[in-house]
C-alpha cells in the first residue's frame, strides 16, 4: 500500500482493492475517479463507464476525508477517533452505495482508496493530481459541481485546479 504524504494528506487508510498493485498490467489502463457524496459525480462514474471503460480498465475511485477541525484540531472540537471512524464508515458507506455497485453491475476491476487530509481547493487538486501520477492513469475523470460562479472565484476549484496542473489527462463530465 502507498503511504506517500502530499497535498496536506496527511494520512492514508487502508485501500479497498480488487488488485494490490498500483501499476496497470501492460495494455490496460488505469481511470481515476475522484468522488464525493455528489449526484454529479455519480454521472461522471456512469459517463465513464458507458463512454470510457475498455475491456482490462481498472477504475480508482478516489476520496478525501476532511482533518480540518478548526485551528486547533481536536482541542476545541472534541475531535477524536470515533469521529474519524464515523467519518470513514460514512464515505465508505456511500461510496459503497453510489459507485461500487455500478462498477460491480459493469464487471470493471476496481479499487476504493479513501484519505484523510486538507480539503481546501489546492489541498484536493494537488491530492488528486499525485494520485494520477502514482497510477500510472490513462485519464482522471472529474465531475464539474454546479457552483456558482462566485463560489468559484473565492475559493477556487478543484476541477480546475486539475486541468491546469495535472500531468495527466484530465476530462471533465458536465451534468
């Protein structure tokens, strides 16, 4: 398993995998997903494997659990284990809900990677970004949230952060 720290990650949980390796097996290819509880990334995960999947891909769906708990993590907030934990089940949860049976309905190998880090724009963006490069991805795949476009001014996006730093294809499914 990677354990490598970048973007503000500051941490990863274990990986749930139907393969253990991160490299794909020559001519197959990697797709990386990145998700959140988001109906728009469960198109981008229907668009890909409808328009995408080729026989041997192998999808990475890929999410980030917030560590920010405030300036002073932990102290004020009362963080603690048990809320890491509630938050792990939570996104394996939905994810589990919204994506893995998709991927299982389309007999497309698969892996779940969940992370604990920064979930600021950059933080996500830079996360994502390393990610690809590590799988070796043939193409990241990223919904665009229906933000406005005052959101998106102030606190950026991650989508395009990615198109702009990414050393890997990103393609982007717009709802």
């Amino acid at each position: 398993m990677s354990q490598q720290a970048s973007g503000g990650i500051e941490g990863i949980s274990p990986r749930i995998s139907r393969r253990s390796t991160d490299v794909p097996r020559p001519g197959h290819r990697s797709i990386l997903v990145p998700v959140d509880d988001a109906e728009e990334c469960e198109q981008a995960v229907q668009w890909a494997l409808k328009h995408v999947k080729k026989p041997g891909d192998r999808f990475c769906l890929f999410h980030i659990i917030s560590t920010s708990q405030g300036a002073y993590s932990g102290v004020f907030t009362g963080h603690n284990k048990h809320q890491e934990q509630l938050q792990q089940d939570h996104a394996q949860s939905f994810i589990n809900e919204r994506f893995v049976s998709k991927l299982q309905a389309a007999e497309v190998e698969y892996e779940v990677e969940i992370i604990r880090g920064r979930t600021d724009t950059e933080s996500v963006g830079e996360a994502v970004c390393n990610r690809a490069v590590d799988l070796c991805a043939a193409l990241v795949v990223m919904a665009a949230h229906n933000r406005g476009t005052m959101v998106r001014f102030i606190i950026g996006s991650t989508t395009q952060y990615c198109i702009e730093h990414c050393q890997k294809t990103v393609m982007v499914m717009h709802g």
